[in-house]
C-alpha cells in the first residue's frame, strides 16, 4: 500500500502512522481515507447509511463517501479524510453516542456485552462516552479510558474537553468562541436528528478536530462510523439523548469560564 502513495493512519489522527483499526489498518492519501471492510452486512448497512444521509442535512456533517474500492487485493470503503487541510498542531476527539450501542436486532450475545459498558455515574450511563483524545502531551488514549471503566461527566470535561480546547497547560476564556462554534455546530445537528433522518444510528462517532490556536477557522465536527445503521421512520431518541448529554458538558465547561 506506501509504495501506491497511501500512508497508514491512526482513527483518531490523520497525521500519525501508528494506528491500527480493530478491523485492519486505515490508509490516507490526498485528503481520501480507506476504511477496512468489516464483512458483507455492516459493509453494506454503512454503504446505504451514506446514501440515506447524503440525501438528508446531515450531508454537510458526514465524510464525502467515494465508494468501495480495492487495494492489494483488500477490499475498503473509501471516504474523505476530514483531517486533511489541517495545520499542525491539531487536536482531536472520537465520542461514540448513544446509550444503546448495539443494534435492535443485535444477537443477545452481543446486548449483553455492550450492556456491560455502561457504568453507574459514567457517560455512558447518560448517553455518550469518550473514545480517546489526542492532544500533544495531554492526549487520553482509548486504554485508559477502559482501564478507567468509562468517565464521570466531570472527568470528561475536566480530561477532555478542557484539554481539547486548550493550547496551554491551562484553559481560560481567550478560546470561548471555539467552544461555541462547536456548541453551534453540535445544535445543529441534534437539531437536525430531531426532525428524523429516516434512520437508527447505533454507535456512531462524533468526530471532533482542531488547530491548537486561538481563534483559529480550522475546525471538524463529524458524524462517523454507520455499520450500525437501521434504515426506519421516527426520530432517533438513543442519538438524541446522547447529544443532549453531551451538550450539556459542553455548556457546563462554557459557562465556568
């Protein structure tokens, strides 16, 4: 794959070459990433996932999707890479959303162990839970978020999002506008799943991304990962409530400066 040009990725930053996927790596080239294949079923939920978005408001807050393409005889769902265009140095979060994590017609094998995920007075109780971060030195990884059973809200906004608008060791008011152009941006889009988008998403990502400057215009807000999608009329409450809960840290970290 490096001698066609494409670089291995890590999900959480484009700008490393360390990352490995639980489904095999990512590879990114000229502003396109290649996502393993992760089997006929979730292949296809994702691939129609795209079609059904693209058609709806959320377009603007999902990857470009350029089709399934096939490298070194592996197959790849081949989308753009929000990363690309950003200037060192950036930062960036993965928040999977939703309470629920597994689809309604999950195997009872699966319900029961990602219900185990979800921890009296952690984020995942209230309808989120943090991925990993990376930020220069203060970077959280997906291990010690496990190691730690999920965050509380307080440690999320205290460990993440503090650290994630930060560009110093301390975080202070000189940066408030990111935090609400953010908010503004994450509104919009439980605004928007409010109003039905013809669709379950089940485990979902929030992607976040952005310069370590203050006041700087290079910001991602992303709606990723849909191998988990329910095509279906109604609203989305299990992502409502996610985002909401995830609002809700947003503004208690605004306000407190």
């Amino acid at each position: 794959m490096e001698e066609m040009g494409w670089k291995v990725v890590d999900k959480l930053n484009a700008k490393t070459k360390t990352g490995v996927d639980k489904h095999g790596e990512m590879y990114a080239k000229e502003g396109r990433l290649l996502k393993p294949h992760q089997g006929a079923t979730k292949t296809r939920l994702e691939v129609e996932a795209f079609a059904q978005l693209g058609t709806t408001e959320l377009s603007k807050y999902i990857p470009t999707f350029y089709g399934i393409t096939e490298y070194s005889g592996t197959a790849f769902l081949e989308m753009e890479d929000v990363f690309c265009g950003l200037e060192e140095p950036f930062a960036t979060c993965d928040i999977k959303m939703g309470k629920k994590t597994y689809s309604d017609n999950a195997s009872d094998e699966k319900k029961a162990k990602e219900s185990k995920k979800i921890y009296p007075g952690k984020c995942s109780e209230i309808g989120f839970r943090a991925v990993g971060l990376s930020c220069l030195e203060h970077s959280l990884h997906h291990t010690e978020i496990v190691e730690r059973k999920d965050l509380t809200p307080t440690e999320f906004n205290d460990l993440v999002l503090r650290k994630f608008f930060s560009s110093s060791n301390t975080f202070d008011g000189s940066i408030s506008c990111d935090i609400n152009y953010f908010i503004s941006e994450l509104e919009e889009i439980l605004r928007i799943i409010k109003s039905g988008y013809g669709g379950i998403l089940r485990a979902s990502s929030i992607l976040l991304a952005r310069r370590l400057v203050p006041n700087s215009s290079q910001s991602v807000v992303k709606l990723i990962d849909f191998a988990n999608f329910t095509p279906t009329e109604g609203i989305d409450t299990n992502l409502v409530e996610g985002l909401e809960a995830l609002l809700s840290c947003f503004y208690q970290v605004r306000d407190s400066v």
